[in-house]
C-alpha cells in the first residue's frame, strides 16, 4: 500500500503541474486588409445577397460534358498525386500522435528469472531461482510547456497537410478539365483544318476541269494546289497535339495512355456555367492553399515554444515496483515486494550556443512563414483578378471572334461567285479562303481560352471548398 500511495502522490503532483506556464508565444492570426470588391465581376449580379453565393463543390458539372464527369471521378479515385497527398495526411497524423506521447507517462511491463549458482558461506555452493516481474513508469514534466508546444506543432503541420491534400485535389480536377478541353479544342481545329482542305480540293478541282476547258491557266492551278499543299500539312501538327494532349489526360486520370481517348465531343457543345465570385472579404477561408500557409504559420510559432523551453530545466520522475523472489509461491507475499521513486532535474547549462541558436532559428522560421502566408493571400488575392478579367475578355473575344467567322466565310462565298462570273481572280479567291481558315481555326482557340478561363476562376475561389470552423 506504501509503493501504491506513494505512486499516486506522484502522479497527483504531476497532474498539478501539467499547466504551470508555457513559454510559447501566443499565437495571433496575421491581419491581411482584403479589397472593399473586386475590380473586375464575372458579371452575374452585384447585390449583397448574390455575392454570397460561392461556386459549389462539383462545380465542373456546370459545363454539361458527361465525359468530363467520368474523367474528373476517375482522377479522385485514381490520381497518384492525390493518394500520396493522402498518405501524406497519415503520416502527419500519426506524427501528432507521437508528438502527443511525451505528455502521459510511459508505462513498461517486464519480468526476469535467473538460476544462480553462488558460494554460502559455511555451506558450500548452492543453487537458486529468482524471479523479479516488475512496472516502471517514466514521466518528463511538462512545466514549460515543451510538450504541449511539440505536439501543438505536429497538430497544426497534421492540419496542414489536409489542407494540402484539398489543394491537390483541387489542382487535379481543374488540371483534368483544361486538358480535356484542350483535347476537344484541337478535335475541333482538327475538324476545321479538314473540312478546309476538302474545299480547297473541290476548287483545284474545279480549276483543273477549267483549266482543261481552257478558261483557267496553270498558274491557278499551281496556286490552288499550293493552298491545298499547305492545308494539308496543317494537319499532322494537331494531331500529334491531340495524342499528346490525351496521353497526359491519361496519366491525371491515374490510366495508361493507349486507355483513354477522346473521339468524341466538340468545345460547341459545352455550356458555359455562370460564376459568382462572392465577397473579397470572404475568399480567404475558401482557399485550402490559404488555410495550410497559415497552419505552417501556427507550428511555427509552437516551435518557437520548443526552442524556448529548451533553456530551462527539466524534471524527469521515475517510479518503479515489483516483487522479488527464489520461489514462485511467495512471490507476491508483501514482503517480497519492491520499489524505488526517482525525481531528477537537469538544468542546461553550456551547449556551444546551440539552444540560443535554435531559438533564433525558429524565429527566423516563423517570420519567413509570415512572409509565405502573406504572400499567399496576396497571391489568391490577385488569382481571382486575373481570372476575373481572363474570363470576361476571352467572352467578349469569343463573341468577336464568331463575328469575324461569320464576316469570313461570306466575304469566301462572294469571291467564289464573284470569280464565277470573271470579275475577280483566283488571288481573290485564295486570300477570302486563307480568311476564312485562319478565322474558324482562332475561333476554336479563343473557345478553349475561354473555357479554361472559367477554370481558372473556379480555381481561383477554391473550387467550392469553404474553411470549417
């Protein structure tokens, strides 16, 4: 009953004394003015009450493509980013708990025999048994606060890598969506570049059945010739394009190349989802890439707690008991029993200046994380901006764009009835032609950039992720 009261008054005392100070700084969450609005607006109303409204979590399915939704849920189940980023999150998370060990006591079971031979006095040798079964206990307290402060590091920097994970999972889907639609993008120049070489066939054709008619010269024919020459070669080019495009869509989607493929769909097609950007104020709890800078911040600042307590003694308790004996039926008699409590203090005292040089380092750290973390909120800051401003211009140039087309082929269509009736040359015709391809083909281009720039905005506001608690 000694051993057991006396084990208990240690741990009483300890218990006491687990919150006695810390000499960790207290943590303060760095003030970052966000702007009053943005200066850009994705044009989907500007009342308070529609500027709460964020983008939702399955954002892509605004475009209205099946296959991209297919290809987006295989690349979450199959990316090989994103399950490292996974394990990655274990690993934090089984860190903290080690990290969170040196706060209780640490508790060993153990149990010896020997057989001894040993000289008796006045009795010649004998030969004994002894058996010791014992418990011991360890504890370091915690009375700077160096324990609570490791594994308040580990917790944040476990936070972290969630938010990590989040961000690579956000990365993948908008990285899955530009490819895709960088796939349907030169599908359809591809389409372009070939219904323009069927035409410019039809015309030397047409010129070479004139010119055995003998109202068309050999000098059209060469040139028509020429125009469908280079048409032709314009082809090869996008389709390398395309395989590569889809060979990389493959490796997002956690598949091998020959795997997947994308022969059908067009940019056409596809629906253009409306945005509403929400409130600067706000976008700072709806980027993941936010929320672990700041975690990275906070584990800092615990570590600077860590460095600190290092400077100041520490208290190590011991406590051990058992029994002792050479025969296995008194064993637990009480007058076999053992124990032994041990306190120890250990103040440092000449390290070479390492503890004052860990303290410095971790507070270098944590002001190159405040850099980090300031940087970031200016950065998603001015990510929404540009996307903002990316998605409004490539709008309006899309709309320009088709006009242009529009303009192209009918200016095409005159100079072919025009040269019909011998009122202009085969130059005419072959300029309008070359128009009208290099229009359809920037008209492809600017659908693609448009898209990609409503991914981007996505993005840019987290992609419907939103910052618990």
């Amino acid at each position: 009953m000694q051993w057991r009261a006396s084990r208990l008054a240690i741990f009483g005392f300890v218990c006491a004394l687990l919150h006695a100070c810390s000499v960790a700084p207290t943590y303060t969450r760095p003030k970052v003015a966000p702007p009053a609005q943005w200066h850009e607006s994705a044009g989907a109303g500007g009342s308070e009450a529609s500027l709460s409204v964020w983008p939702a979590a399955d954002w892509w399915h605004g475009f209205g493509s099946a296959q991209l939704d297919e290809l987006i849920a295989e690349a979450e189940r199959n990316n090989d980013d994103l399950a490292g980023a996974v394990a990655r999150v274990r690993e934090a998370d089984a860190q903290a708990r080690i990290a969170g060990a040196p706060l209780l006591p640490s508790v060993d079971l153990g149990a010896t025999a020997t057989r001894e031979r040993a000289q008796v006095s006045g009795g010649g040798p004998r030969v004994f048994n002894v058996f010791s079964p014992g418990l011991s206990a360890s504890y370091e307290l915690d009375f700077w606060g160096k324990n609570r402060a490791l594994r308040d590091a580990a917790r944040a920097a476990a936070t972290a890598s969630r938010y990590d994970q989040q961000t690579i999972a956000l990365t993948v889907v908008s990285s899955v969506a530009t490819t895709y639609f960088q796939a349907l993008e030169l599908r359809d120049r591809i389409q372009v570049a070939q219904q323009n070489l069927e035409n410019g066939e039809k015309i030397l054709k047409g010129f070479k059945a004139e010119q055995s008619a003998g109202t068309a010269t050999g000098l059209d024919v060469a040139q028509q010739a020429t125009t469908v020459a280079l048409l032709n070669a314009a082809v090869p080019p996008l389709l390398q394009q395309l395989r590569q495009t889809v060979h990389a869509l493959a490796v997002l989607v956690g598949k091998t190349p020959e795997s997947v493929d994308i022969d059908t769909g067009t940019l056409t097609n596809l629906s253009s989802p409306v945005i509403v950007e929400g409130l600067p104020s706000q976008l700072l709890s709806r980027r993941p890439d936010v929320a672990e800078a700041e975690q990275q911040l906070i584990a800092a600042n615990a570590d600077i707690g860590v460095a600190r307590a290092a400077l100041f003694p520490s208290i190590q308790l011991t406590a051990s008991g058992g029994y002792e004996s050479s025969a296995l039926t008194s064993l637990v008699s009480p007058p076999n029993r053992v124990y032994a409590l041990t306190a120890g203090l250990t103040q440092p005292i000449f390290h070479g200046g390492a503890l004052r040089g860990q303290v410095d380092f971790s507070h270098a750290r944590y002001t190159e994380l405040l850099t980090t973390y300031h940087k970031t909120v200016l950065t998603a800051f001015s990510n929404v901006e540009d996307a903002l401003v990316a998605t409004q211009q490539t709008a309006e140039q899309q709309k320009r764009q088709q006009e242009a087309v529009v303009t192209a082929r009918r200016a095409f269509e005159f100079a072919q009835m025009q040269m019909s009736a011998g009122v202009v040359n085969i130059l005419t015709v072959l300029n309008t032609e070359n128009a009208l391809f290099s229009a359809q083909d920037e008209l492809a281009q600017v659908n693609y950039l448009h898209l990609q720039a409503l991914v981007n905005l996505f993005t840019a506001l987290g992609g419907g992720w939103q910052q618990q608690g």
